[in-house]
C-alpha cells in the first residue's frame, strides 16, 4: 500500500479524524489480502478517504465502496463484524458506517442504539408512515454463524407469537440484501435496572408485577425466556415495562440444550439461574426456571443487591445449589413480611415448591399493592447443617463444572 496512506503517516490527517484513519487503514490491508476488492480499487478509496479528511471532511472507505459498486454492504459488515471479534482495542467501531444512511426494507437506518453478542440494533423511521421503530440485525461471525442464524430466526418467531402489553412487540421481519433482520416497537423508557435507582418500592413491586403478567403470557405461548434479568426489561414511555431479548428462549416442547450449549457453557446469566440450570437434564428445566429468575430480581427491588453476594462463579453455583440466601440482607431493610414470603416462594431450591406459574406471582404481588393480607407469614430462613447428601451433591457437581471449564 502507498506508504502515504500506511496508518504511520498522520502527516495533513486533522487529528479529530486520527482514530478513524487508524481503524479505516485496518479494514483497507484485511480487503486487499482477502481479495475481496481488487488492491487497486481499495487504493483508489483510502486516498479518497484521506483527501476527504485533509479537506475536514469525512468520506468513509465503506461508503465509496457501497457507491462504487465495488462491495455489497452485508460483506462489508461482515468482515468488519469479524475483525471488531479479534481486535478489540480498536480506537473506533469499525463498520458502524455500514448502515448509516442507508434503508433496510421501507425503514430508513437514524442511529445505532445498542449492540450484542448476536445483533445490532438500530433507530428506524419508516419511510411511508413516519413511525419510529428498532430494528435488530443478526451479525454472525466465523464457526457460529449458521449457530446465530438459527438463534435468531427463533427469537423472531417467539416475539411473533407473543401479543401482550409487557411484551416487546414485533412489527414485521424480513431480509435485506441478504441480511435477516426484524422490526420493533421502540421503548424509549429507561431499563428495568435504571428504574431500580430512582423509583420508590411500590412503584418496582407493580413493575415487577407488570412483569410477571407478561411473563405468565409468554409461558401460556409454550416458551421460556431463560435470560430474565433487569437490562431484557425496558420501559416504554408510559413507565410500563415489556420484557426483551428472548435470543436463548426455547419452547418447552423442544428437544433443547438447556444445561449446556455446544461449547459447554451454561446458557443464560449466572447470577439469575435456577438450580436445575445448573445440573438438570433438559427433561427438568421448564418454566419455573423464570419464576426463580423472577424472585432474583424481585430480591433485588427489596435488598439493592442479589440473593447470592458470591463473586467467584463457581463460589456462586455452589451457594445456587445450596439454597444459601442472604435473607439477613432483607430483615435489616425492613422489608414487609409478605414480600420476604413471595420472594422466598420464587427462590425455592425444588421448581415444586416455587409458585406455579407466573400469574400467581403477579396475583400475591397484586394483593400486598392493595394492602392485603393474603400470603403465608415469611419463612425465616437459618444457618442449618446442609445433609451428607446435599454435600456430596454439591462436591460432585462442583468437580463436574470444573471438568466442563465453568470458571471464567
């Protein structure tokens, strides 16, 4: 590459641009040595790239690549995708060009609002009502493409079939230039965890009884989430909360990977997992793992901080599986009685002593908001010896996370 366009030779480049060029240098030398554009085309577009920056202005090598012909998109972000996976001392979010300005279907592409393990979300307005929308897009890399392709394909038919109000709402799916996407409702409202920091305890008893209603309707549907947790609830601009992300949601009539997926890492969030999460086969793991998940926020609301304090991973199976709890952490609050009981209801060691069903939950919820009394006294929970049974159980399964490389 001419050594005037090498990422060394900062000389004329304004230094606001000096990141970029660094980044955009990256891209250049990946699409000459994969072939991918021919080197004298990628020559043409970084010197480009680099008049533009002399002049203060700003012309993106993906944007003379799209206009040019040379490059399709959805190759473009794919291969930025993959080097952001490798390198992520990055100075910018290389490819973040990749849909700025463009339309995906009939919605034209505003921001980018978030990004994930398995997708990109972006600001949308649709081009012939005016509504304003999030769409996310799969980004499969290398080895687990097909893997996240499935993923996602799945979250869209879940949300798809699901039509309630503390439910994220698809608007439609599809693919465009190759690239499968779907369309939301947008929530403007802050996340469930940053309501945590401002609203009273009332108000995040009824959010979290809100919660449970859509939950409850999300079971009726045949699905589990299997990642509840407060950041896959957001608010919309009504202060109601609809639960998000069901990328790892499965149909209990699935035949499943519910303990452990191909690379041997439990799916979900460590802290909010049931028991039988952790060692149950996949014929145990039905949608009582959510009402668990559930009690773990729940406790939240009441404590300001989670059932089980364990930093260490592997420290904090053990506590899940024991059923160590800091219910300490809730008599120094104060916390009334009955919600210490529903909260110790959803948190039960064995799914046949937990509520039912999600409905339950939002029914005793409901109750206390009214001021009623309706809900067994709560249940001290003290320090007692655990069985030489459960300590084998323990042990054993302790030695089998570590034999499976559990500990990160």
């Amino acid at each position: 590459m001419d050594s005037e366009n090498t990422p060394e030779n900062l000389s004329n480049v304004p230094a606001r641009f000096r990141a970029i060029w660094k980044a955009e240098q990256r891209m250049a030398s990946e699409l000459i040595e994969r072939g991918v554009v021919s080197s004298r085309v990628v020559e043409e577009a970084i010197g480009a790239v680099r008049s533009s920056m002399q002049e203060g202005k700003l012309l993106r090598l993906g944007h003379y690549l799209f206009d040019g012909n040379h490059l399709k998109r959805i190759d473009y972000f794919r291969l930025a995708a993959e080097i952001r996976s490798k390198d992520r001392d990055l100075p910018v979010d290389l490819g973040a060009e990749c849909f700025e300005s463009a339309t995906i279907g009939s919605y034209e592409v505003l921001e980018e609002i978030g990004r994930g393990g398995m997708g990109v979300v972006y600001r949308v307005r649709n081009s012939d009502t005016g509504e304003i929308a999030a769409v996310k897009i799969v980004r499969p890399v290398g080895a687990r493409e097909r893997e996240t392709i499935r993923r996602f394909q799945r979250e869209v038919k879940v949300i798809g079939s699901i039509d309630h109000p503390h439910v994220v709402r698809l608007i439609e799916s599809g693919s465009c230039d190759g690239q499968e996407y779907c369309v939301m409702e947008i929530l403007e409202g802050p996340s469930f965890g940053e309501a945590l920091e401002t609203c009273d305890l009332m108000t995040m008893v009824r959010l979290v009884s809100e919660v449970a209603r859509g939950l409850a309707e999300v079971h009726r549907q045949g699905v589990i989430h299997r990642d509840l947790k407060p950041s896959n609830i957001l608010l919309d601009k009504e202060g109601h909360p609809r639960i998000t992300d069901f990328g790892v949601a499965f149909g209990e009539q699935d035949v499943d990977d519910s303990r452990l997926t191909e690379t041997g890492i439990i799916i979900g969030t460590s802290r909010y997992l049931a028991p039988e999460r952790i060692y149950g086969d996949a014929e145990e793991v039905d949608h009582r793992v959510d009402i668990y998940s559930m009690g773990v926020i729940l406790f939240q609301v009441l404590g300001g901080t989670y059932p089980h304090a364990e930093e260490d991973t592997m420290q904090l199976y053990q506590a899940i599986l024991a059923g160590e709890i800091d219910w300490i952490r809730l008599d120094s609050l104060g916390v009334p009685r009955d919600l210490v009981a529903i909260v110790s209801h959803c948190l039960e060691r064995n799914p046949d002593d937990r509520y039912a069903d999600a409905d339950a939950l939002a029914d005793d919820l409901d109750r206390f908001l009214r001021g009623e009394n309706s809900v067994e006294p709560a249940r001290r929970r003290k320090p007692e010896m655990l069985s030489i049974g459960v300590v084998l159980l323990v042990a054993v399964l302790t030695l089998m996370l570590i034999v499976l490389g559990l500990m990160f």
